[in-house]
C-alpha cells in the first residue's frame, strides 16, 4: 500500500500539488494501518465496561443558565457539514440545493439564519461549509448568489481517500487523476485534518474566533443557541455533543456511554452481534447523538498538532457495478469526544434534531406542524403535542419529483398521531389528516384521497379513482 501510494505522488509534476497529495496519503495510510492493526488483534469493545453516564456527563438543557448578553458569538464560527448528495431523494447535485420549504434550500436557510443573527446582535459569525468532491464544485458555484448579504462564506474541500480492493489491501485508483467513483470522502471525522490541510483553522483562529458549531447541513433544527455557547465557554468545555431522547425512529443512532471513567461516543458499528437487541433498547441507552457539536477551535489546533486524533474505524465494505468489492475506511466526528478535555453531553429538546434524509421528513417539514422565523422551522403553537407525527411513505413518494406530483397540497397534519401511505395514492387540496390514518392501494389499484377531506383514524384500502368531468 505504501509503495502503490508513493508511486502515485511521485507521476505528479507540480510540487505544491505533489505534497498536498502526499500529506492527504500519509493521513490514509495512518487509518489504513490502523485498520489492519484493529483487524489483527480484534479490539473490539470490551461490552462489560460500557456503563450508561454519570448524570456529569450529560447534563440537561433546562439545568444550563439563560443567556441575556451576546458578546460570545464574536468568538464563534458555524460549520455546515455539507459532503452528501441528493441521490437517495432521487435529486441531482449537493443534498443542500434540495428545496425544503417556501420555495428555500437546506443553503438559504441556513444563510438566512446565519445572516440574521449577525444584523440582530451586530456581530460577524462566519459560515462555513465542509464539502466533497462530489459537493464542492457545484456549491461554489450556488454560494455566488449569497455575495450581496451580510454574511462572511468560506468554503473547503474534505478529504479524497482512495477505494480499497478487498482483495488485494490495495488502492483501486492507479492514478491520482483517476475516475472520481475510484475515490471517497471518508466521513466526517476527518473534519479536524480538514480543517487544519487547508489553513481555515488556522485562518479562523487568527480572526480572534474560539469556538466552533458544528451540524449536519440538513439538520433544520440546528440553529445557533446562546445558552449552549455560553455554557460551553463558562465551563471552560474543549467538546459539548448535543443529545436528545430516543425514540423507536432512532435505535440505532449512536449514543453517549461512560467507558472506564471517560465518555465516548458509541456507533452500532461497534456494537457485538450479540448485545444489538439491548443497545436499541430505550431502557439502557436513553439518548443518541444529534451530531449537533460545539468544538475548541485551538483545542482541535493542540489534538492535531500532537497527532492524537485516533477515532474508531469504521470499515464500509461495497459491491460495485463491476462487480468489484471495495472497502472504504471512515470515523465519525462526534467520537472524537473521547480526546477533549471536560468534554460532555447536552440533552436538548428534540426540536433541535430535525433532520430531512427522507420524502416523509420532507412530508412533515413543508407541512402545517412548521412555520419559518427567520430561516428556523418554528413548531406551530396549535399542535399539541411536543412529538411529530410517525410518518412513512412508501417507494412511490421516494424521489422528490415523484412525491410532489403525488399532492396537489400538503395536507394539514396538527393532529396527526401516525400516517403510513403505500401504492398508488394521491391526496387532493385541503386534505387533512387525524390521529391514525393507513392508506394501502393493492398492486394495480389507484387511491385518489379527495379535496378537503377529513381522514380521522382511518384505514383506506382498495381502488378509488376521481375522474374529471
């Protein structure tokens, strides 16, 4: 592997860009070896010392002080994770270009966020995107429109790892000019090197800024929150990791545990066959990850600078069209945790996890359940109950295209416990949903859910088809 890496560096020309190459190589080797190292002697989580946290560990939002004075965010960047693509929602391009409401990308919300909270506390919070290389030329190109507004964008590129043939333990690519599906971005644990490879760190430090706000772009919930920076900053904390309680949607998020008197994240990657049924379990593991975090930006500075960073492995094995099967070596950002000093959990209310990996979270975010406050979803105060509704919409509503065209409006959902929509169904205007609907159109059938209509704890099944006239 060494060898094959160094033969690649070595067809590049241009010195700037050899070494560029070669520091983001040496990086892929240190997870590679360590990789093999992990395989080879099996260290595995020993489960008998995995404990639930100390009530110091995490700490309850409520519990945190109010803050009434904004000079905190002089020192505060915020930083989309923005790597992925729409692909799964049937959409072309950055996941961040899909429009989400009014008419609004997971960007402009963001921006628009962002924008507000710099004129309303007169301050100058960067925004700051971590793209791939499967993001990161297109997202150039859709910040440009953002010029005008009063918000400072940087942007940067992660890292581009080579795919690994299962086979052989060696790199796919021959070249470092190879085909971009010879290539991946590897998680985004590698926010850190990141960072550091392309100088925003150090840029960011330089510019007086302390503190760092991590989330994942199409988290809609993630907004900047006072309360949780001051805290951070009174605690003298290098790492806060946002929590919120599971539910049955999120068993297999990874969670907070205390491991021999520190705290670290564990994934259900890491999880033995054997203990799975109880790391689902509400009853042991009551919280998981946002991957809302609040990082020390001369904290991550020390960590890498001292070469610590030394998160789990996670190890994706892949099929590709050829046939060819791959690994891809990845680690995630929130176990880092486990490196930084005083670092703890915050257990914040669940509306700060909205998250759209889905038609059916898109379903509930343009829905009646929200309205827009400045680029935030607010909950509408009409709804009852803090939770959202459980909504699952079948492989005909998967793709965004398909799932507009399958609703003349979105019906009103304020009470709404549970909705489960499979087959050939359209809803008409003015629908509107109540306690538990199910929709099933049977293979062949076509359900037409007439405007205006009331569904109240209702069953649908069979054929019903509207006809103009």
């Amino acid at each position: 592997m060494k060898n094959e890496l160094s033969r690649m560096a070595h067809t590049i020309q241009d010195m700037k860009s050899r070494r560029a190459f070669q520091n983001e190589m040496d990086n892929f080797f240190i997870l590679f070896t360590r990789y093999l190292n992990e395989k080879s002697k099996g260290t595995k989580l020993n489960w008998d010392k995995v404990k639930e946290p100390s009530p110091e560990q995490i700490i309850p939002y409520k519990k945190i002080p109010k803050c009434d004075n904004p000079e905190y965010l002089n020192k505060l960047a915020v930083l989309k994770l923005n790597g992925g693509l729409g692909t799964t929602m049937g959409c072309i391009g950055p996941k961040s270009a899909i429009e989400v409401r009014d008419g609004m990308t997971f960007l402009d919300l963001s921006v628009r966020q962002i924008e507000y909270l710099n004129s309303k506390h007169d301050v100058n919070v960067p925004f700051i995107l971590m793209n791939s290389f499967n993001t990161d030329e297109e997202t150039k190109r859709i910040v440009h429109k953002y010029s005008s507004h009063k918000i400072n964008i940087l942007t940067f590129n992660q890292s581009r790892y080579p795919r690994i043939n299962k086979e052989s333990l060696l790199p796919m690519t021959r070249s470092p000019n190879a085909d971009i599906s010879q290539w991946y971005p590897p998680g985004h644990g590698d926010l850190f090197e990141s960072m550091c490879n392309s100088g925003i760190l150090d840029q960011l430090i330089s510019e007086g800024k302390e503190y760092l706000f991590v989330s994942n772009v199409d988290n809609l919930g993630a907004v900047v929150d006072l309360n949780i920076l001051q805290h951070m900053v009174e605690s003298d904390t290098e790492f806060l990791m946002e929590v919120t309680d599971k539910t049955k949607a999120d068993i297999k998020g990874g969670t907070l545990i205390d491991y021999e008197g520190t705290v670290r994240l564990l994934e259900v990657a890491q999880v033995p066959p054997e203990h799975m049924e109880e790391f689902k379990s509400i009853k042991k593991f009551r919280i998981f990850n946002t991957n809302n975090l609040w990082i020390n930006l001369k904290a991550i500075k020390r960590i890498n600078d001292e070469k610590e960073f030394n998160m789990e492995v996670i190890a994706n094995s892949k099929t590709l069209e050829s046939g060819e099967k791959v690994i891809q070596l990845e680690t995630a950002v929130g176990a880092a945790i486990k490196h930084f000093k005083n670092a703890h959990g915050i257990n914040v209310p669940r509306s700060r996890f909205l998250p759209v990996k889905s038609t059916s979270d898109l379903f509930l975010v343009t829905s009646d359940l929200y309205s827009l406050n400045h680029g935030e979803l607010v909950m509408n105060p009409k709804r009852l109950f803090e939770t959202v509704p459980l909504v699952k919409l079948g492989d005909e509503f998967k793709k965004v295209s398909n799932f507009l065209s399958r609703f003349q409006s979105i019906p009103g959902i304020l009470e709404l416990d549970h909705l489960t929509v499979t087959g050939d169904v359209r809803f008409g205007a003015g629908v509107t949903l109540k306690g538990t609907v199910i929709i099933v159109a049977n293979h062949g059938s076509r359900i037409d859910i007439p405007p205006h209509s009331l569904l109240e704890n209702k069953v649908v099944s069979g054929n019903l088809v509207l006809l103009e006239h």
